[in-house]
C-alpha cells in the first residue's frame, strides 16, 4: 500500500503493509499546520460499522444517514454533524464526481471516530498545491471535502492502493461531563445576564380549545391573577400576541405546534401589559388528549428558557478577516446563479444539507396565490414532479395551509398532507413558506425518510433561510417571467403573421399543431365541428417524433370526444391518459399470455403500445376553439407520462388558441364561398364542345383573376337544327362577377333565340334589347356570332354577324390569313341596330379562328401584339389540328410578355379536315 500525501507536505518514509500508522507532514515554514495526523493512531477500537453505497446520487442521503444513525447509536451527538458534513463531501466526491462505488467505515475508539471512505478511482488524485490557502472558494466542487476535512476533523489524510483511494477523518468527542446537552464558556461574574433576585417560572397547561387547565403559584405572583379566576379561560383573553402584516404565527397556530419559543406579552390584572418570553411544548396525557405546557419569565430573564443558538458555520454573517458577510450569500453561495432554476437548485440543495434531509424541494406561488408550482427539487423524481401544481391550502384550516411553517413528524400517519411526497418513501417533512411584502410568493420543504426528524427548532433555522431567499427568488422569478412574456408577445406575433397567411383550412390546421409542437406541448390534437349538430371531429395530429402520430391517431380515435364547452381557458382532460394506460397494459399481458386463455393473434393495424402510452400519458389539456360566438372545435395539448404544463404555458396557448381559431373559420368562411363561387361560375361555362362530323372545333379559355372561372370574354358551340350548329365568342366590358353576370345572360339569350329559328342579325338584335333592359347593370359588348353547317363535298358553309368584335381570321392551305367578316356596331349601347350576316366558306383544310381583345392587346411594355402579330402567328399554323392551332396561340400569347395576363382571353379554332386526311 502506498500513502499519499497531504496537500502542501512531503512523502512519509515507507510503512509496512497493513499498520495503522499516521500520516506524517512537514509545517512550511511561517504558516499553520493542517489539522493532519501527527501522533500514532493507537486508539483502542471499540465498535465498527460499515456500508457500501452504488454511484448514483441518491447516495450521498443514505450515506449521511448511515453515519448520523452510527454515531447517535453509539452516544456521538457531539460530532454527529461535523461527521454528517465531512462524510456527504467525500461521498459525494466518489459517487458523483469519481462515479465509483463508495465504501463508508466508521471506527469508534474512545476518545472519538474515524470515518474512512474509499472509491475505487485511484488514478483521480488529490489536487496538490503549495499552500492550503490557495485551494480556492469553498463553491468549487473540487477539493471542497479536504478543505472541511482540514477546518473540521482533528486528524485526517489520504491513502492509495492500486485499486482504492482512502479518505480518512477522525473527530474527538468535546471534554464535557456526563449528560451535559449543550455548555458555555466560563464568564465574569458582570458578563452574566441580569436577573431579578428571585427569578420566577409561571407555568401555565392549555388544553386543545387554548383554555388555560393549569395556573401555579409564580403566575399568580408575575400576573396578579389567583388560579380560581384563569382556569377555564381562553388563554387568548390574556395573550397579548404581536401582528406584523405578512410575518410571524398566530397564538393558535403557536399551541398547535409540536415545540414554540419566542416573546408576547400577558395582560396583568392592573391592566398592564407584561412582556414575557414563553417556551411552548405539546404533550399528550395517557388517554391521548393532547395540551400544551407554557413556561414564561420576565422578557429581561429570558436566557433561563431560551435555547442556546445553533448556527453552523455556514450561517455565520461575520467573515474572518472582521468584514461583514450578506447573509444571502452564506446560505445560496457566491457568486449566486444567475438564472431563476439555477438559484432554486442551489438552494434545495443548501436546504437539504443544511437539515441534512434525504430530499428537498421548492415551489412557487403562481400569480392567483391558490396553487403552488414545483420548480426545483433534490433526492425527488424531478422529472415526475416538475411543474406538478398543489393547492395552497391542503388541509383544514391555517395549519394546513403553505402560508404557515409546518412540521409533520411521520406522513404516514396523516396521508396527503403534503402531495408532493406522496409515494416517495418520505416519512418526516418541514415546510416554510416563501413571503415577500406580506404575499406569498413560495414554499421550501425539507424531508427525510424516518420519522420524527425535525423540530420547531428546525423550522426556525429553515424559515431563517428562507426569508434570507425570498427575495433574490421573487426577482428571479419576475425576471423569468419578463423574459417569458418577451418571448410569447414574439412568438404570437410571428404565429398571427403565418396563420393570417393562408386561407386554406388545411393549411390552417397544419400551422396550428406546428406553432404548438414541440414550443408548447409534446403532441397535439385538433378537432373540428362542422355546425351546431356536428360531434366533434379529428382532424389532425402532430407529436414531435413523427414515428408516434399514427399510434396517437390511433388511440384518439377510440375515445370520445372532448366536450365542447366554449368556456376559455384550459381544462384538463383524462381519458387519453387513462385509455393509453389500459391499451398498454392490456398489450403487456397479452405479450406475456396473462390475458386468460389462448394468446390473442395481434393485429398488424396501427394501435396502441407503450410507447404511446408514455407519450399521452402526462397531463392533457383542452382548449376551445371559439370563433363568431361559436366552438368551431378543439385545440388538445398533451404531455408525456408524468409531466405537467407550467402555467405560462397554458396561458401563452390559450392566446394562441383564439388567434388560431379567428383564423381557422376565417379559413372555413373563404372554402365555403369558393365553393359557392366556382359552383356558380361553373353554371356561366358551356356544359361542353359539341361533336361535329366533318368539322374540327378546339376552345381555350382563361379568366383573369385568382380563382376566377369566368370573367367577361365567353364562348359558346351548341347544335341549333338538324346539322347546323350556332357558335359565338364574345367579350363584356370589365372582369369579374359583374362581367360574368352579363357573361350568362349573352350566353343564354344567344341559345335561346337561335333554337328559335331566327338568324343571326335577329338574334343579336333582341339580345341588344335584352342587355339595355339591365338598367345600370347593362354592359356594353362585343360578339362574334355565326351558324355553322357541313356539306357533303367536305365544306363548311358559315354566316357570321360580327358586332364590335375582333374579325374573326381565316387561314388556307397556302398559308394566307385574311379577314373572314367586316366589322358592325357592338351591343349594349344603342337601341335600334342594323346588323347583317356574311356568308364564309370553309374548304378542306382551312381554319376559322375568332379571338377576343385579351388575345390582340396583350402587352410588354409599349408593344402589343395587335391584329398584325396574329395573323403572324396564325400563318405558321399551316397543316395543324385545330387543337394545335389554339395551342400554338396561346403559347405565342403568353410569351408575348412576362407578366402575367391581366385580361380574360378566348380562342375558338374550327378547322375542315383535309381530304387526304379523311381518308
């Protein structure tokens, strides 16, 4: 075995394997020696004990109540908390740091103890530097052990082996005779406390309702009342008891405490008041009744009741060096943290070493004071508990309320009184709350698995603390809550500007579960209601591992709808939970051929597992989706198992939830309009292009407009008689529903009138009397009209009417265009028109094409296409269908320019085949 060597020494001669020799050190010159082994350890010893503890942090609670439970056992209470301290630093250090298992062995010998604990990381060696001064603050993690070790123990030192590392304390019991609790120092006769000659000790019994049971003689003496006048009054008569706003323990509160200590004054029988100081403690007779025993003195003479202070060295607000030391920071550390949960950890923490608990924990007062948040906790399941919200008042009156310290000796006889704990194996807890102004703005709790740990001494130490805290937490916490509402007015900001990008639902519900998942919540459902009689419909899921959505879907689908309810705010929703847990289960069983009977074959189709239950298994939250003064559905938020929304969060989502709602049926309003719309324009459009034999027919229409159908610029080919067939293309002024309005009137009046065997001039002429009749809605138009009728030689004997419109061009098989009509008056403007027919013939292999203006003016710039650069266009067209003719049109005309068209176009294309081509 080789010895190591303590910090700022030199290396011992070597000692033979197996002696227990001490460690040896050499003094620099000029400084203070370390409190290390400097004699022979030849104690007898006289009783040992020792544990091994697995490298998880649990650890470090068990091994310090292995050694307090030790040392009491043995009679050690002197040096239980130095011992508790050193021995936490050291494991810690193994099972932590080193992340080794840790052995703990405790020696008694009969001046002391030596506590020995070893890891197995030999190779991770004591930090060595030149003088113990330079070892650096206590915050720091490492070598923070040796430097308490140094202070604390009255010996100490560290030996390797090549599979161990030793860390060594001994701690000599104090020189005090026998049953001595607590001693002072000897003082001067006029350092001593002032006392009246004859110091006197009323003693008074209160029972459970605070009626004074018992009076004795020296009360009589110090209040002026005889026995025969007090017993069976209310103490609360005579208690003259301090009110502070915000602060301190009602007198009631006082009696029902295990243990009290502190100052109020009792009305004497003269009338005035007399300042008392009282120790208070909680009895019970042997039938169970419980009473509280009250000693009080003259305030002056209050040292012969008052408990001797027991502050640690941490609490000490004097600094060595004479300086002043904030108490804030002798508790949390410097420098404290600067974000809210990493000076709640540290403080937990602090507050769990301080009592030495098994596990602490905080919470916080959300904004309405009637429910408690938890945000930080040590030797508790932090990922179960974070942001569990408990009630504020848990229990029958004040005493059950966080805003009162309480201390319960053992949980398990009163069940739920902290529900925090509950299923955690802790057994005693004190609690204090957090109070700032007078408001409560928190809780910290301290616990431990045995019973009857703490006391109201204990209580004192850690409301002492946490009034120390209270208010670096209450600006953290406004702070975070700054910095939270920062964030959330950005975050609706950018969700308003997407969800007011798009009127398509959706797109919409898309949106909606992205802006929730993963910012707000794990996974997220959306249902949606039709109409009043509607149940509520899901229509979309979105969790943040893509891989678990099907089997949410899935399990959604098996339980009922939410109701809904259109009051806001979030409410909470338990059956997703409850079904998955079941689902899951059920699945468990029937793996393991526990469902009783032959194994069910699984099915292939998606459903639930495990893992869905764990990720519906936390809180799920319902948020209506009200729109118009209507649910228009419901925005579900759920958590994994175990976890809870913070409140922050729900309220973000509810202002998210209204946005998105807005939004939604703004979404449904324009889907159900287009569909109106487009149902309507589509009733404007020919029902289809007739088969002619013997004459080929080809239309391309575009409206101009986003989801326009139908604009000004129609076209119509519908048989009239026996082989004879009318078509027309024409334009209205204008674009949009106005335009299209008279759009179906031309185009019905035009069917009509021809069926009726009137000719063309005839029927434009009544159709001119037709759009006068409009009033102020009339427009003006242009219309190519014609009749079309096959020959037998493979011609095609036309008579078109053109008023005001584009001349329709002809194209023959050499390649020549010319004007297949002459202009006339265009409709709607004047009552009386002289309109005449012109005859055209069409013969094998020509094409007719008629156009509107949206075709002849479209431009780039000062350019236009005109009447020239069609014919252009339509010379090269020599040969093709007439599909290909409207094609090639078309294709000339969007090219034409870069923009996109802003005016209705029409292109009707009527070609006679060629012979050749029959055949």
């Amino acid at each position: 075995m080789t010895t190591g060597v303590i910090p700022g020494g030199q290396p011992p001669e070597p000692q033979p394997t197996g002696e227990l020799m001490p460690q040896q050190r050499r003094e620099p010159a000029g400084q203070t020696a370390l409190h290390a082994d400097d004699r022979p350890r030849s104690s007898v010893i006289t009783a040992r004990a020792a544990a091994s503890f697995e490298p998880v942090g649990r650890s470090v609670a068990t091994a310090r109540s292995f050694v307090r439970d030790t040392l009491q056992g043995w009679g050690f209470a002197d040096i239980v908390d130095d011992a508790v301290v050193l021995t936490s630093e050291l494991v810690t250090n193994a099972v932590v740091h080193a992340g080794t298992h840790a052995e703990v062995l405790c020696l008694r010998t009969e001046d002391g103890v030596r506590i020995e604990v070893s890891d197995r990381y030999p190779e991770r060696e004591v930090p060595l530097q030149g003088s113990p001064a330079t070892m650096g603050s206590p915050d720091r993690e490492g070598g923070r052990g040796l430097q308490l070790c140094a202070a604390l123990a009255t010996r100490w030192g560290v030996d390797y082996t090549p599979t161990h590392k030793n860390v060594w304390f001994q701690l000599n019991l104090p020189e005090r005779p026998v049953g001595t609790r607590t001693a002072g120092p000897a003082l001067p006769a006029d350092l001593l406390p002032l006392a009246d000659g004859r110091v006197r000790v009323a003693v008074l019994q209160v029972d459970r309702k605070g009626s004074i049971s018992a009076w004795n003689e020296d009360a009589e003496e110090l209040f002026g009342y005889p026995a025969s006048d007090v017993v069976g009054k209310p103490l609360t008569e005579l208690a003259a008891w301090p009110h502070t706003p915000g602060t301190g323990t009602g007198i009631a509160e006082a009696f029902r405490l295990s243990r009290w200590e502190g100052t109020y004054g009792i009305r004497r029988s003269d009338g005035r008041v007399a300042r008392v100081y009282a120790s208070h403690l909680r009895v019970r007779d042997t039938g169970g009744e419980p009473s509280t025993v009250c000693l009080l003195v003259r305030d002056h003479e209050r040292a012969v009741l008052q408990s001797p202070p027991r502050v640690p060295a941490t609490d000490q607000t004097q600094a060595s060096d004479g300086q002043s030391t904030d108490p804030f920071e002798v508790f949390i550390g410097s420098p404290a943290p600067d974000d809210l949960d990493g000076l709640l950890q540290r403080t937990v923490e602090r507050a769990r070493d301080m009592l030495d608990g098994d596990s602490a924990f905080l919470l916080l007062a959300t904004d309405d004071e009637t429910e408690l948040e938890v945000r930080a906790s040590a030797g508790l399941p932090s990922a179960r508990q974070r942001f569990a919200r408990v009630p504020v008042e848990a229990g029958p009156g004040r005493y059950g309320s966080a805003r009162m310290p309480a201390v319960h000796d053992d949980l398990a006889a009163v069940p739920g009184a902290v529900p925090l704990l509950a299923g955690t194996g802790m057994r005693s807890v004190v609690t204090v709350p957090l109070k700032v102004e007078g408001r409560l703005t928190g809780s910290l709790g301290v616990a431990a698995e045995a019973p009857g740990r703490y006391t109201n001494e204990e209580a004192l130490r850690l409301q002492f603390a946490a009034d120390r805290i209270a208010l670096a937490v209450e600006s953290a916490r406004l702070g975070e809550l700054e910095r939270l509402r920062r964030g959330s007015l950005s975050f609706l900001v950018e969700a308003s500007d997407l969800l007011a990008g798009t009127l398509n639902r959706d797109q919409t519900l898309a949106l909606m579960a992205q802006m929730t998942v993963p910012t707000l919540a794990t996974w997220c459902a959306v249902y949606t209601i039709a109409d009043q009689a509607s149940e509520p419909y899901l229509s979309y899921v979105l969790h943040e591992d893509e891989e678990l959505i099907d089997g949410i879907k899935s399990l959604l689908s098996k339980v009922p709808p939410p109701d809904p309810v259109p009051t806001p705010g979030a409410r909470v929703w338990t059956a997703p939970g409850e079904i998955a847990h079941q689902a899951a289960l059920r699945t468990s069983m029937r793996s393991l051929g526990l469902a009783g009977g032959p194994t069910q074959q699984v099915t292939s189709a998606i459903g639930p597992t495990l893992a869905t239950a764990a990720a519906v298994g936390g809180e799920t939250v319902v948020l209506p989706l009200v729109a118009r003064n209507r649910v228009i559905g419901m925005l579900t938020l759920g958590k994994p198992t175990d976890e809870h929304f913070r409140q922050e969060i729900l309220e973000l989502a509810e202002d998210l939830s209204r946005r998105a709602a807005l939004a939604l049926d703004n979404a449904r309003l324009y889907s159900e309009r287009t569909a109106i719309s487009q149902a309507l324009q589509r009733s404007l459009l020919p029902p289809g292009t007739p088969y002619i034999e013997g004459v080929e027919v080809e239309v391309i229409y575009r409206a101009a407009g986003e989801g326009n159908e139908v604009g000004g610029d129609f076209y119509d080919v519908f048989p009239i008689g026996d082989d004879a067939y009318g078509f027309a293309i024409g334009d209205v002024c204008g674009t949009g529903p106005n335009a299209a309005a008279v759009t179906g009137l031309a185009r019905h009046a035009l069917r009509l009138l021809a069926r009726e065997g009137l000719s063309g001039p005839a029927v434009l002429e009544r159709l001119n009397s037709a759009i006068l009749d409009e009033g102020d809605r009339s427009r003006f138009l242009t219309l190519l009209y014609g009749e079309l009728r096959p020959q037998q030689d493979g011609s095609a004997e036309l008579k078109v009417v053109c008023a005001g419109h584009p001349l329709p061009l002809r194209l023959r098989q050499d390649g020549t265009v010319t004007a297949a009509a002459e202009p006339q008056p265009l409709l709607g403007v004047i009552e009386d028109l002289e309109l005449y027919e012109e005859s055209v013939t069409l013969d094998p292999g020509d094409v007719l094409l008629c156009v509107t203006d949206g075709v002849t003016e479209r431009r780039e710039g000062s350019r236009m296409l005109g009447d020239d650069g069609l014919a252009d266009v339509l010379t090269t067209c020599t040969g093709l269908t007439a599909g290909a003719v409207a094609a090639r049109i078309m294709r000339a005309v969007e090219r034409f320019a870069s923009d996109a068209p802003s005016d209705d176009m029409a292109i009707l294309a009527m070609r006679v085949p060629g012979i050749h081509q029959e055949a």
